[in-house]
C-alpha cells in the first residue's frame, strides 16, 4: 500500500472515529454543570449512543484486515507454485498499530474535550 493510500484511508478513519466518539453538543451542554476532570471526559466520551458505533468500525476494521491477510495466504499458496507462506505476523502489526492509532486518538479527543469544556467554565 502506498504512503497516499494510507494517508487517505487514515484521515478517513480518523475523521469517523472523531464523528462517533464526540457527543452531540446539546448532550455536552446538559452533562457538564461542573469543571471536568480528563477521568470525566474520558468516561463521557466512552458512554454514549454513537460511541457504539466506533467500537463496531474498530472491530470492523480489525476483522478485515485478519480476514484479508488470510484469503491473501491462501491465494499464494494455492496458485503459485512456490512453498507455503505465512503473513500473520504482517496482519498482527497492522492490527496492533490500528488499535495503537486509535487508542492515541481517543486519549487525545478527551483531552481535548476536557480543555475545551474547561475553558468554557472560566470564561
């Protein structure tokens, strides 16, 4: 896959995740009587409706990726002539790097959610 390729694919991916994990305003509004704490944001963020559906683009992703390397394995190793292969490995970093990726962006969305609703409280 080509550097372009992934870095569309990864703004793509990064915008959606940002879309299901941030509330909807008025449900941020009602929430937040209070300074918030980053425990608070990440709990806020983690326990809404659209939440779900990032968890479900997550598990989305992930099983693509496994189930991808494996019909390419078994491609290779039907059609071409040449010794077995094995890509797991390969498929198992793509994978740990996507939920690295995303762990990365959720922490740095509650941050930023909290900074933003912190600043809202002293002004």
């Amino acid at each position: 896959m080509g550097f372009s390729e992934l870095t569309v694919m990864t703004l793509i991916y990064s915008g959606m995740m940002i879309f299901f994990l941030v509330p909807f305003k008025r449900q941020q509004s009602k929430e937040f009587k209070h300074p918030i704490t980053f425990k608070e944001s990440l709990l806020h963020i983690t326990f809404h409706k659209k939440a779900l559906l990032a968890l479900l683009l997550l598990t989305f992703l992930l099983v693509a990726i496994w189930f991808g390397y494996e019909q390419e394995i078994y491609h290779f190793n039907a059609h071409s002539g040449y010794p077995p292969i094995n890509t797991d490995s390969e498929a198992t970093f793509y994978m740990c790097a996507l939920i690295g990726y995303t762990v990365i962006l959720y922490l740095l969305l509650a941050l930023w959610i909290s900074l933003n609703v912190l600043k809202r409280k002293i002004n």
